[in-house]
C-alpha cells in the first residue's frame, strides 16, 4: 500500500558500527524480529523520546542508562512494545540488557533498549535472552537494511537512507533506518529511528543536531494524530572518519547537520508514504500566518481531518472540507477573506470565495495523482509549515482492527 | 448502521407550530427536501450557531435576522450547505428568504434560513421558490417527523424526540428533531436541531435555557472532530399553554431546563448512534480530575482517537491505545501511578498498571457489545465529564470517500 515509496536503496556501513538480527520468535514467527546495533567504543550518543506521560519500559530505561556513560549497544525487538507493563517491565528490560551486556563484557547501563508492537503484554525475556548469543555472533558493518526489516510491525516496507558528503576535505557518511506506519503523531521523535555518522562530535553538540534534524521532519508528520509510547530516535557518532566537530559555531557542523536533516526528512517520509493502509502522500502547506503556532494549527486541522483525508483516499477535489478544517483551527479573528486555498497549482479559493476560474476538472486532476499538494495561504502575516500526511482508506480501519487479533 | 436506533418515535405536536416538508430536488430524487417550520405570532426563539470561521451563508443571514424580530418561519433544505459559495450565498438565501416572505405576509427578516448538505455549490434558488408554495399549503402540526425526515443527508434514521411534563398545574411539551451524522465535533449545536415548547418564555430566558442544554448534550458528543460550516440549534417558545416562565428564578423555569436538556441530550446521542458507519455507542467518563477542562481534554483525546475508535469497531479490548491516548492528552504533570481504566465494569488498570484480576476475556465481553463504556479515574482531583462518541469502521470510510462523488 505505501503511497510511491521504492524499495530499500543501498545502506552505506558506517566505521564503528556494527548490527546483526535473528528470529527470536516474539510475536511474528519465522522472520528477524531482534536486532542489536553495536558501536565502537569512545562513540557518542544523543537521543530523543515519546513525550506520552505513558512511555513505555524500555524508554524509561534507555533514559537512565543514557544518563551515565555513552552506549555500546542498543537491543530492538518488534512484536512487543513492553508498554502499559508497570514495574515488572522496567524489570524485563534491565533484564534483558544484563544478558546482552555480559556477552558484551560492558555495564548494563551500556546497553539502550527499545520495542515496538503490541503494548500491555509482558516481554518474552527467556526467547530474547535465548536469542542473543546467535544476533552476536552475525553482526557485520553491513546489517542496516537487516535491522531496518527486524524492526517492523504493520510497516509494509522496510525504511532507510544513506547521504554521504564530504567535509575538511575527508568524506563523511550519515546513515539512518526508521520504522513506524500507525500512531504516528508530531510530538517528538514519532517512531523508532537510528541514524550513526562515522564523524566526531561531543554529545551536546550531536544532541542539538539531532533536535534540530527531528524538529523539521519527524515532528512535522501525521499518520493518525497517536503518538505512541514507545518513540524513540537515536543519532551515534562513532568518530572513526578523520573529521570532528568541537561546536555548533564549526562550519563542517552545518554540512553535519544538513546530512542529518536530509536523512530524518527521507525516513519520515518514508513512514507516511507507508502510513497505514496509505495510497496518497499529502503535503500540507500553511503560509501567510501571524506566526509558526496558527500555520501548524490550521496545518495539522486538515491533515488530521477525516473527511479531508476520506476525501483525498476517493480523489475527491472537496475543498468545502478543507475549507471547514481551515475555519474550526482555531485561529484567533481569521478573516476569511484575506484566504486562498490551491490544490496542487489550481487555485480553489481566492480572498475567501470560489475562484472564477476553477473547474471541478481541474482539482479532479490535482487529487488523482499519488502526491498532492493542498496549499492555504491565510494573509496576514509572513509565518509559514509544510507538513505531510497521508490519507484515510479502507485499509487503515483494516488495519487497525485486525491488528492484535 | 446506526448502533441501537430505534425508530422515531411518536412526537407530539407542539400548539402554535406547524410544519411541512415538499421535495423540491435540490439534490435528491424523489424525497422531501425542503421544510418550513411555521410559528404563530408572539412566540420568542433562541439559537446557537457553529463558531466556524467559514460560516455557511444562511447562519449569516440567520444570525442577522435574529437580531431584529423574532422569527415566523424557519426555512430549511437539505442536500446543499450553501457554504463556500460567498456573497452570492448571502444574496441567494435572502432570496429564498423573500420568497417565503411575501407568502406568509411578513417581513423577510421574520424568515431565518438553514441548509445542510455539501459545500461549495450555489443553492438551486429557483428550484427552493418554485416549491415554496407547495410547501405552505401542507403545513401542519403534526408534520414534525415529516420534517426530520426531510433535513437527513448522510443520517439513516430520522431523529426526534418529546417530552411531556406538568408545571404550574398545566401540561408542556417539548419536541425536538435534528440531523446529523458526520462532521460532528463538540463546540457549539454541532449539527441541525429544531426544538419547540408551547411554554411562554421570554427570549434572554429561553436563550439560557438552550444554551445550557446544548453544552450538556450537543457539546458533548464527537463523531469524526469536524465542526461543519452550518452548525445551529433552534428552540421555540410560542407562549400557547398556561405556563409562564419569566426568569431563570422561576422554579418552572428548572422543569423546562430540564425537559429541554433531555430532549437535547435524546437527539445527540441519537446522532451518534447514527454516525457516519457507527456500530459502536460508546461513552467515555473521566473522573478524578483537577478540572472540568482536563477532564475534556483526555476524553475527547480517547473518543478521537482512530486507533481506539477502530479497536472499538472490531470489539478489540486494546486498552494499551486507550493508554496511550491519556497519556499524550497533555494534562499537566500526569502522575500514571494515579490512573484508573474501566472497560464497562472490568478494572483494566488500576494505580497506572495492569489489575491482577483483568482477564482478556473480560474485556472482549465488554467489547462485543453495541454500547460500551471506557471509564478513567486519574486520581488528582473531583471533576469529571461523560461523552459519546461511535466507533470507526469501513463504512464511514466508505461514505466518506463517496459522498459527492
């Protein structure tokens, strides 16, 4: 179903990272659902969570543990997001992460661990611990596109992006994986997401670059309006190219961080063209606003619209619906005659009121292809969004109802 | 698909209204489409409208009119929202406005207009004239489930409702009808709702009466979190009884607050029960909070939910989406060890984690069932609200994709 999204392309190693899988058989039967990502040591490590009060276990986890010394592994599983688990799944997660750290030869607190699946069922800590020793002994600096697959849970395919520049004369890679097509919501990192760079840089500094990267593209998607428990982004820095990054004010620091942003802008894309059950990219655009807040309110009013995304599944130019979403935002005394709405180039609506010259023909066109474009353009001020959504079809109820049963 | 509807009942006449209903083929074949509701001189009315910023043009020139006289007539078609259509909407429900004007000999301002139906497309004015006189000569007051019929778009199931009681030593009634089934959001009337006494009320009194009913009832329900452009609630009073109510003081006036609250809260759950391909009745109750307003936010943050609405829809006990919902609904400082989750009578979650005794089984017993209820206790204060809502299913995709098309 994913809305034009192509197969996985090529995934470049970074040095100093190193990511094996295996079927432990948590949930999903005969496929990789268990996954480490090893870093060598002297990496750095920042990392952005779920903001829901509900976050789950291994969040809580990851957060203590991130709070000590920099990680050597981070242990995945799929299947089960050992969510809604109280104090026995704080328990499971440290559990787990003692058995990976003792085959490892580091602290517990080295480890970070993550899940994703089904939220209220306790971690099956015997099969992952049963597990390890086999994902330990496959890792290889070429295993990103087989973890971007062990992480999946309704993702019909598999997500990740390499950008590869160079900087001070030596190249530099960036690679990320990411996976997430339902609770998808802009509030934070909105999914599970790992990105490493063989570049050097200090913690601090690799933190604002993450936020940074995670602000322009994970938090400005929406699948369904859910944020889920479990979300998580990391960014490790490995240190192994011959370029290193004191501070935010170092000009190779902008190349970082542009190849970081370009990579979380591709994965969070990715994840709405793969939203559930989606067959439209929608690209929602809000200019003209007083500020940044108004042109987010009215751009995630129609993007989380039902009708407007019923209406973008059918092809259906139904503007009044976008128009309704426009006018119930919320935006303090909004003129409705200084607004102009465009589906994809055709200009709909002008100064608040029908354009002379729209035809049905034409946003009939604009709405039959795969990416469309709705563009509100509010007049009273220079603020302006874009965000992305994808639309509400037979196969997300599907989805969502058949899922767990 | 409407979830325990049952059929219209008998509703009661109410002296000093008469109503009629033609099909005028404003977008329908072959069905009433067009009502007037006819109330005798001397009666007072009150309405709420829809705080949409693009407000249909009959709420505009219903807003206008209501300033001035009070009504005589109210004018209503189905199939055409008269909204998006700009100044020639205004010019086109004055028009229509006129017309019935000058066949009831009075003045155009004594008319208020409502259209429901799709947006963006000029009334058929000729079409709503040219069926006018008709319309007049089959008047009566018995033509209130007529009239229910004839405003229904996406509904499958007239609604209405009445309710008969003593004051004063003399008999009232109170009798109400909307429509409604899909962009329903709490915040103001959120659909069509037409409401007549024969008690005598002065306007600021019935005002207040209205008001109060509909933020118990009409601002309490959810379908889909869309505010439609032509939202408005209507109540009549034609002063044809005994009773006399001449201040919010009067101890009659508590008798009729709450005859009218109930017919009120009658037709809106009514529309829930017959959202867009509901199949599910579901209330959703948070208690424990510090205040009304965080009360609000988690509920409408649950009935919002499409993951929780699918989960209802295929009578999946998938209390950790619930979860989920409480904690992204941004209450402040959330302590989860506080939280409570019902589903019906089962303790899912008690003091933030899973209640020993929960079984799955409970809860897929409560789940398969037509109303469901989803109660939360978050422990952290004495303020609590109910709502409703419906679940999500294939079919509000389906009509939602199709409508219009």
């Amino acid at each position: 179903m994913a809305a034009g999204l192509e197969h996985l392309q090529e995934l470049l190693p970074v040095a100093g990272v190193e990511l094996g899988t295996v079927a432990a058989g948590i949930r999903y039967r005969d496929r990789p659902d268990l996954a480490i990502i090893a870093v060598t040591g002297g990496s750095t490590c920042a990392a952005v969570f779920t903001r829901n009060a509900f976050c789950a276990a291994p969040v809580i986890v990851a957060r203590r543990h991130l709070a000590g010394n920099s990680p050597r592994f981070l242990l995945i599983n799929a299947g089960n997001a050992n969510a809604g688990t109280g104090i026995q799944g704080i328990v499971d997660a440290e559990t787990c992460c003692a058995t990976l750290a003792e085959l490892g030869g580091v602290a517990s607190t080295a480890i970070l661990p993550f899940s994703t699946g089904v939220i209220g069922e306790l971690l099956p800590v015997s099969r992952i611990q049963a597990a390890l020793p086999q994902v330990w002994q496959v890792c290889s600096p070429t295993g990103w596109s087989s973890v971007a697959r062990a992480i999946m849970t309704t993702d019909t395919v598999p997500k990740g992006t390499s950008v590869h520049f160079t900087c001070q004369g030596h190249p530099v890679t960036v690679t990320g994986i990411a996976k997430g097509s339902g609770m998808i919501r802009p509030d934070m990192a909105t999914m599970l997401a790992f990105l490493a760079t063989d570049a050097q840089v200090p913690k601090k500094v690799l933190q604002r670059c993450l936020a940074r990267g995670v602000a322009e593209s994970f938090n400005r998607i929406t699948v369904d309006g859910d944020t889920s428990t479990n979300d998580a982004c990391v960014l490790l820095a490995t240190g192994q190219s011959e370029v290193s990054i004191a501070t935010i004010e170092d000009p190779a620091f902008a190349a970082l961080q542009q190849a970081v942003t370009e990579v979380c802008l591709s994965l969070a894309q990715a994840i709405v063209r793969d939203g559930e059950g989606a067959t439209k990219f929608i690209t929602v655009e809000v200019a003209g606003g007083r500020n940044i807040q108004e042109c987010e309110q009215v751009a995630y009013t129609i993007a989380q619209s039902p009708l407007v995304k019923t209406a973008c599944f059918a092809s259906d130019p139904n503007w009044g619906r976008i128009l309704a979403a426009i006018g119930r935002s919320g935006v303090p005394d909004l003129e409705i005659t200084g607004v102009s709405l465009y589906l994809g180039e055709a200009c709909v609506i002008h100064g608040g009121v029908l354009h002379p010259e729209y035809t049905e023909e034409q946003g009939r066109t604009v709405m039959a292809q795969d990416d469309i474009t709705l563009a509100v353009e509010l007049g009273r001020g220079d603020a302006r969004v874009q965000i992305w959504t994808c639309d509400l079809s037979f196969a997300y109820v599907k989805i969502n109802a058949e899922y767990r049963s």
